[in-house]
C-alpha cells in the first residue's frame, strides 16, 4: 500500500486567513499515481482539490474544537 501514498504541499488560508502551507499525504489508486508521475494535470486536479477540501474540514473541525 505504501506505494499507493502520494505526499505533497499546497498553500491554503489557515486559521487566521493568512497563507499556510499544509503537508497533505493521502493514499491514491495506482492510476492516479501514474497520473501524477507523468504529470497528468488531470489527476491533479483531482489530488488537489481533494487535499483543499480535508484541509478546509480540518481548519473548520479546528474552529469548532479549540486547543
């Protein structure tokens, strides 16, 4: 399954609206993966878009659930 793991960088407003850069790994069908690796805009698309709305559930769990 590790090979199935994809781990990448994207730039979102974090909690205080500022940029943040947030460290997503997420585990992608292998062709997907392919995808990627051959750089298929595509399939980035979809990682992408994906990775922004965990990162926008988490920053909103976060809100709601104060450290």
């Amino acid at each position: 399954m590790e090979d199935e793991l994809v781990t990448f960088h994207v730039i979102e407003p974090g909690s205080t609206g500022r940029p943040t850069l947030f460290e997503v790994s997420m585990i992608v069908e292998l062709d997907t993966r392919t995808g990627l690796q051959d750089c298929d805009q595509e399939s980035w698309q979809h990682v992408i878009g994906h990775a922004k709305n965990l990162v926008a559930q988490h920053l909103d769990r976060a809100e709601i659930e104060p450290a």
